[in-house]
C-alpha cells in the first residue's frame, strides 16, 4: 500500500482578539494510503473541517498553520511550498469537494467554464479540449444530458447536479487525494446515497484515496475503510470502521452511538451526551472530554496521548490501560 | 425580458414627466422678476420691458404658460434664450459634446483607475497601500469639487505652468493646423477639468469597490476557486470581481447626478464650454428658458443612466437574465 | 432614547469615529467661541496696505485682498455653514420620516403618489432643484435658504424609511399590536418610529457634509449666503480674483470645508457600521 499522505502533529491557531492564538485543531495525525477511504468523524467545532482546508493551505488569514505541524504528500512538504509550487498541488494532487455546492459555485460562471478552468490550470490544453474533458467528467458523475449541462448556471440545476458538479471540478485536474467536506449534508437524504455511489465507484476507478469528512457516522458504515473521531481540535479514537462501531472504545465515540436513534428495536428515551462541544477558545485542561464524560476518574486531569486498544486501534483514554 | 423593458422606459418616461412639471413650477413660484437683471445691465423703457415681457411669456398666467411649454416641448421647442436671443435646444445641441467628453472621461477614469484601485484596496486589506488610499478616498470625497479645481488651476495652470487652466481650445492655435494638433490641444485642455472630477468621484468609487470585493472574498466560492490551483488573478479578477462588480453597477445610476453637480463647478472654473458652464451662465442672467432647458436635459440625462444601468444589471448577471 | 444613543456609543469606540467627534468638536468649539476674540470680519481696516497679506502672527491665515482678516472669516463663515447643516438636516429628516411612514403605513394609492414623486425628485439633482428655484428670486434671506435646503434633502430618506417600514409591518409585534385594536398613530409612534430612528441617524449625520458641501457650492455660485456675511465658499467665489496674490484667501476656507465634512462623514461612517444589523 503506497502511503500517499501523511499529517503529523498538525496544529492550526487563531488570533483571539486579546493577543493571544488559539487552537482549534490541536496535534491531529493520520495517514492515508492509497486506493483507501478515510472518514473524518465529529461534530461541528471540533476541527475537521479546518484539518482539510489546511492540507491544501487554505486556511484564511489571520488563521495560520503552527510552524511544528508537518504534512507530506508523497514526499513533498506541503508546508514548505510557496507560490507556483503551492498552486501545482491544489487540484492536481489534492481534489477538495466542499460542503455546500450551492455557495460554493460561482453564480455568474458556466459549469462547464468552471470544470474546464480546473483544467487548464493544470493541462496545457486549448479550450476546446477542456471542454471536451469537461463533458466527459460530467458523464463520470452521473450527469444525464451532459452536453447541454455545460453552458448552464449553477442555479439552473438542483442540488443533487451541483454538487455533482463539484465532484468533476475536485477531479479535474486528475488529483491523487480527493476530500469531501460534508458532501452530502446539504442535500435531500435520496440524493445523499447517490453522491456517495458517485465518489466510491470513482475512488474504485481512479485509485484515488478520500478523505471523507462528516458529522454523520450511518455514513461512514460501508463506505469508509478506517475511521478517525474528532473531538476538541484532536483525535480522539482510530479505528478500522468494523473495529470502531463493533468496539467503539473512547467514551466520546461511544456517546455518539448511543445518541443515534435506532428504527429497529424497542422505543426508548434518546441517551444524548450531557453538556456541549467546549469552544475552541478554551479547551478543557486534561482530557479534553473530562467534563462531559461519564467515566471520568481522577488520572483524567492529565491529558492522555493516543493508547492502543488492539491492532489498528487507539482511543486517547485512559481506560485503554486497564485491561476489559 | 422586453416586457420589462417595455415596463421600465415607460416608468422612466412618467418620472421624467412629472419632474418637468415639477422643476417648471418651482422656477416660477420663486419670488422675483426674471426681466430684472437684464435691465440691470442695460437701461430699457418700460415699454421695451413690457414688449419682451410679451415675447417670453411672462405676462400670461401661469397655467397658460404651462400648457404653451408642454406644447412648444412636444414640438421639440425649448424656447428662446433671454442671455443669447438663441432658441435653447440649440445653445445645449452646441455645448453638449464638449460635457460628453468631460464626462467620457471622467467615467472611463472611474471604470478603470477607480474600479481598479478598489480591488487592490482590498485584495491587499491593511496594507499600506490600503491604508494610505482610504485616507485619500475619504478626503476626497469632502472636497469641494469647484475648491479643488481652483486649487489645481492655481497650481498646475498658473504657478507651474504646466497644462491650460482655461476654455477647451487655444484661442490662438492655427486652425488650419491638422486634426491631431487640435485633439492634442483640447486633449491638454482637458486634463485639468477631467482630473478635478476624477478626483472628487473616484474617491466614492474606490470606496464601493473595495468594501463589494471584501464582501466577495468572504464567499465559499472563492475557495473552490483557489482550491482548483488557480493563479491568484484569475481568482480574483474572474472568480471575485465580476461578482463584486455589481454594486459599483448599480451605484452609477446614483453617480451621475453627483457627477452632473461637480461638472456645473468644474465646467465653471475651468470655462468648459460644456451644460455645466452654460447652467452657470443661465442662473446668473435668470435665464430661465435656458435654465429649464439644461434641467430638463440634465434630468432626462439621469433618468437614462439609470434605466441602462438597470438593463445592464439585468443583461450581466445570468440569475437576473434568466428568470 | 437608547435607540439613538448606542450607535453613538459604538461609533465612539471605533478609532475613525472617535477622531470625527473629536475633530468636530474642536471645530465647534473655534466657531462658536473664538469671534469674539478675533478681529471683525467685515471689517476693512487697510484696504490699500493691508490687504492680501501673507500669514503672520497678526492675521494666522492671512487677509484678504479687501485687508479682511481670513481666520475670523472662517470662524464666523463655520457658524453659519454648521448652523445652515444642522438645521437643514434636520428638516429634512423629520420630512423624510414623515412621508416614509406615511407611504409605508398607510399603502395604497398614497405610498404610489408620493414615491412617484419621489422618484421624480430624484431625478433632478439636488442643485439644480435649489438653482431653478434660488436662481429666479432676488436675494434669499438664509432661513429661506436653509428651508429651501432642507426641503430638497428628504427625497432618499423617505424611500429608507418606507423600506423599513414595509419590513416591520410584517413583524409580529406589529400584528399584534393591530390585532388588539391599537390606533394607527399608536402602532406609528410605539413600533415604527423607534426602529427606524437608527437608519435616520446615519442619514442625519452623512447629510451634514452633503448640505456643507451644497451650500458652500451655492455660495460659490453667489446664491446662498449673501455678502458680505461671510461663508467659507463666499470666500472661495471672492479668493478667485486673487488665486495668484492671496492664495490663502482661498485655501484656508477649502481647507476648512475638507475638515469639517471628512469628520462629518467619519462620524456618519462608523454610526453606519453600528446600525447595520449585517456588522458583526
């Protein structure tokens, strides 16, 4: 399995407003071969979004990368690229797929215009070229009646389209990495399941692997083959996915499951996690689920690194050194 | 589409006809006898006052003056001038090119240095140049435009000597002289005129621009943009700016009565021979005929700019167009 | 009350707004109370040898070529502009209020007439409305003159106005209140009028600098204030004759003029970005 990407103690920090920086993602590592899927678990707040813009170094002024994260991409140090160098490796290398389709497209740009620009950017290919590629891209993802889809505005298609779209812009340039932020959260549940056909069956065709980001975990069952959750700006559990929802280890992942109403079974009351995500300006001291964590003892005032549960497996918990 | 084109003119057209009765009232229930500052210049019997009192108009009531004015204009007769003794629609035929390309001008420079300036504004936000050019946008925009012109005459005209500070043309200049020639001479002519407007309206441009493309840059699209490795132009040129272009669109319609009021100045300062100077000229010799005429012109002028800005709009944003 | 105070409050805190309140002030405190301290500024005490004098200790901002002192003209000229401003300004928002309301409220044919008239209004410049009028009478005594300004200065506000109108008309509290019987003038002065006093604030203090910069145009056009009262663009209009001699005659009243409006509009500015609901 060729490694294809590898974060290490990312940090990105903040301004907030007095002087000091804060820190909503806060020393996130994960690694993504090739051909593989990787989701991206957790709430809002907790840093996942921000985690992919930094891959790409896209984080918005006066938000900035902190100088001992690293990231590697095959073997280039995304972090130390500047300028044309930087601009090769967004959408050729890296494909991004953001949350909501219908903001990000520009309204006043064609579709196919803005497909084929990913393109040229990349391919030295005359226009006509690109629009052809474009057409094709747009039959890769499942647009019917692509020909005439091209000269359209974005807000002449639904939502489903668009955000089809918005995977043949992520592809154009024929990247390695594709991150989806959210691809489905915008759109009605029917369309969600075709979306995610959509990126498997293109992950499977082009060898791509994915990083795949979301708040909803019936997601991430079947489609992801390892699952990372977030929390606070950290990881907190990793796992193969049969792994984690067969043994769901940190209290925060398990909280997650248990808050997820169920359809079969008998009716009974929803068991959500007590408390809220603390904000990104003031993480709890130790670990950083302590106040809201049920099986909180007295170790827990110490923030705990990532311990393994088994193999592939690691919870940032303290109850992984007791042996169950 | 040509409905609401259809829809849109004859609005304008109303407007226009309810602002010609309203500045046509307003001129003659002004206190005060518009003959009396032309026999302050040269003595006139009282029979030769009450003759051009006939020839104008002016003894009549004023609902019959109303209803022979909308008579006269549907003919296309402004009436005659008191100052000149010339029909008006003439007077304004002569004087309009020269305020058309003063305001050409002045436009063009606001299209491009204005628009353009705006962007980097805010493109580069908090730098220095940023800095710096708000400083500029904001006192330029409480200059008084006909204070500016002097202060420049002054200036580059007189003190250094440098470019004309008066007229459109040197009187002296050979006219036999070719075609070049003379637009270089105007062309001198104009900068002093052109720059002082510029000035006092880029100001207010710059200021639009840049706070339209702050707000475009905050949008998710722009980083899909950057996202796809695009070089920094085109995202912010093709992606940021033709969304951010709009407002600075739809504030033409609102810039041109501004622009109309600085040129009434300007043109006065510099003796343009364009409306402005001649508006100038009519208020100092109650003329009013020519008075109303210029406003009349002045207004339909206005009304215009703002129907094509509208069409405009309509015709370049496709979410507009299409619906 | 505290509708109008609390943009205040936050304009103050803003770097910009504060140098604007800061800056006016000043410049109300000079014009109010130096004159008295000041030479008389009609007074023509050398026309031959004093005239056109360059700056110095006796006259700060020169004389004039009528040996007039420049620095108590522009005192005694910023009374009457400032005066003239505020006064006009305010006419012009109680109009705009009134008629918005009016048109907003009430609907129908009234809202149609008005803002065809509106529209109307607003297709004439503001100057040449006050040209075709000042233009045709014999010399205009300054309340004349304020009237008329104020009475041209209502056309946008009122469109503002009726626009918040239209959009509170729709709220709940408004609804209930009518559907528990409130009278008309009622609903008006309790729900409408406060809400719509912050957007008549920042026309009120961005209209300051618009009516210095017209009457200083009026004035320069030798129709606003009549000399030999003095006025910052009287004296710009009689600086022209001397542009070469005496520049200071005219420099310092421009200059005068640039001030007072740039903290006018740095006021009206930051109040701005504290009533629109869109800044954070």
């Amino acid at each position: 399995m060729t490694r294809v990407l590898e974060v290490e103690n990312l940090r990105v920090s903040f301004p907030d407003g007095s002087g000091r920086r804060f820190r909503p993602v806060d020393g996130v590592t994960f690694t993504l071969d090739r051909g593989e899927t990787m989701a991206l678990v957790g709430e809002s707040g907790c840093g996942k979004s921000l985690t992919s813009l930094a891959l790409l170094r896209l984080i918005p002024p006066p938000g900035r990368i902190e100088p001992d994260s690293s990231i590697r991409l095959g073997g280039t140090d995304v972090l130390g690229l500047e300028g044309n160098a930087l601009r090769q490796i967004r959408g050729r290398r890296i494909g991004m797929i953001f949350q909501d389709p219908m903001t990000s497209l520009n309204p006043v740009l064609r579709v196919g215009d803005q497909i084929g620009e990913g393109i040229r950017a990349h391919f030295p290919v005359s226009k006509a070229e690109a629009r052809e590629r474009s057409l094709r891209l747009l039959q890769e993802v499942g647009i019917p009646d692509p020909g005439s889809r091209l000269d359209a505005y974005p807000h002449e298609l639904s939502g489903g389209m668009r955000q089809r779209v918005m995977i043949a812009i992520a592809l154009a340039a024929e990247p390695e990495i594709l991150v989806a932020d959210e691809p489905t959260t915008a759109l009605d549940v029917t369309v969600q399941a075709q979306i995610l056909e959509v990126l498997d069956r293109l992950r499977s065709s082009r060898g791509m692997a994915v990083l795949l980001i979301t708040h909803d975990l019936g997601i991430v069952a079947g489609r992801a083959d390892r699952v990372a959750v977030m929390y606070a700006g950290q990881i907190v559990e990793e796992a193969p996915t049969a792994r984690l929802f067969a043994n769901p280890s940190h209290p925060y992942t398990q909280g997650l499951f248990a808050s997820v109403p169920r359809i079969r079974g008998p009716a009974r009351r929803l068991t959500p996690i007590p408390g809220s995500v603390p904000p990104a300006t003031a993480w709890p001291s130790g670990c950083r689920f302590r106040p809201r964590c049920l099986k909180a003892f007295d170790k827990c005032v110490m923030e705990p690194p990532l311990l393994p549960i088994e193999p592939g497996h690691r919870a940032r918990c303290w109850l992984a050194e007791t042996p169950r | 589409m040509g409905r609401w084109l259809l829809q849109r003119t004859a609005q304008a057209l109303v407007t226009l006809a309810i602002a010609c009765v309203l500045m046509f009232f307003l001129m003659r229930l002004a206190p005060g006898d518009p003959l009396a500052r032309l026999s302050e210049d040269r003595p006139l019997t009282p029979a030769q006052v009450e003759a051009l009192r006939a020839r104008f108009g002016l003894d009549r009531p004023i609902g019959a003056q109303f209803t022979s004015f909308v008579g006269a204009l549907a003919q296309g007769d402004l009436g005659t001038s008191i100052q000149y003794g010339r029909p008006v629609t003439a007077l304004l035929a002569e004087r309009i090119p020269a305020t058309l390309l003063l305001g050409g001008a002045v436009l063009l420079l606001n299209f491009t240095v204005g628009v353009w300036l705006g962007v980097r504004q805010a493109v580069r936000r908090g730098g220095a140049a940023d800095t710096t050019l708000t400083l500029f946008s904001l006192a330029g925009y409480a200059t008084p435009s006909f204070w500016l012109a002097l202060v420049l005459a002054w200036l580059v005209g007189v003190k250094w000597h440098l470019l004309p500070a008066a007229g459109m043309e040197d009187p002296l200049l050979d006219p036999g002289a070719g075609w070049v020639t003379h637009a270089v001479d105007v062309g001198r002519h104009l900068v002093l005129p052109a720059l002082t407007l510029s000035i006092v309206s880029i100001a207010g441009t710059m200021r639009y621009q840049r706070s339209a493309m702050l707000e475009v840059l905050r949008l998710p699209y722009i980083v899909t943009a950057e996202a796809k490795g695009l070089p920094e132009r085109a995202v912010i040129w093709r992606h940021a700016w033709r969304n951010a272009f709009f407002p600075v669109l739809t504030i033409f319609g609102l810039w041109l009565p501004l622009l109309v009021t600085g040129s009434v100045f300007v043109e006065s300062v510099f003796a343009w021979p364009g409306l402005g100077s001649l508006a100038v000229g009519a208020v100092g010799y109650r003329d009013y005929p020519l008075l109303m005429g210029t406003s009349l012109l002045v207004a339909v002028v206005v009304v215009t700019g703002s129907l094509v800005t509208d069409l405009a709009y309509g015709f370049l944003d496709p979410r507009v167009r299409l619906s | 009350m505290t509708v109008l105070l609390e943009p205040l409050r936050r304009a103050w805190r803003t770097p910009r707004g504060r140098a604007g309140v800061l800056v006016l002030l000043a410049i109300a405190v000079v014009v109010i109370f130096s004159p008295p301290l000041l030479p008389d500024p009609l007074a023509q005490p050398d026309p031959i040898g004093g005239a056109s004098l360059a700056p110095s200790i006796a006259h700060p901002f020169g004389t004039d070529q009528l040996s007039r002192d420049v620095l108590s003209r522009v005192a005694v000229g910023g009374r009457v502009s400032l005066a003239v401003a505020i006064i006009a300004v305010g006419l012009s928002i109680t109009l705009g209020a009134l008629v918005g309301l009016v048109a907003g409220y009430w609907g129908g044919l009234v809202d149609a007439a008005l803002m065809r008239l509106v529209d109307a209004a607003l297709a004439v410049p503001r100057l040449f409305l006050l040209l075709l009028v000042l233009a045709m009478s014999e010399r205009v005594p300054v309340w004349a003159l304020v009237l008329l300004i104020g009475a041209t200065g209502w056309f946008g506000t009122s469109r503002i106005v009726r626009a918040e109108v239209l959009r509170l008309r729709e709220e709940s509290y408004v609804r209930a209140s009518e559907a528990l019987g409130a009278s008309r003038r009622r609903v008006i002065f309790r729900h409408l009028l406060p809400n719509t006093l912050g957007p008549l604030l920042v026309a009120a203090t961005l209209g300051v600098g618009d009516v210095i910069l017209l009457e200083a145009g009026l004035s320069f056009l030798g129709l606003g204030i009549q000399p030999p009262a003095p006025s910052w663009g009287g004296m710009i209009l009689d600086a022209r004759e001397v542009l070469v001699t005496a520049p200071w005659a005219g420099l310092f009243p421009g200059a005068a003029i640039v001030l007072t409006v740039l903290s006018a509009n740095l006021v009206g500015d930051a109040v701005r970005d504290a009533v629109d609901p869109r800044a954070a």
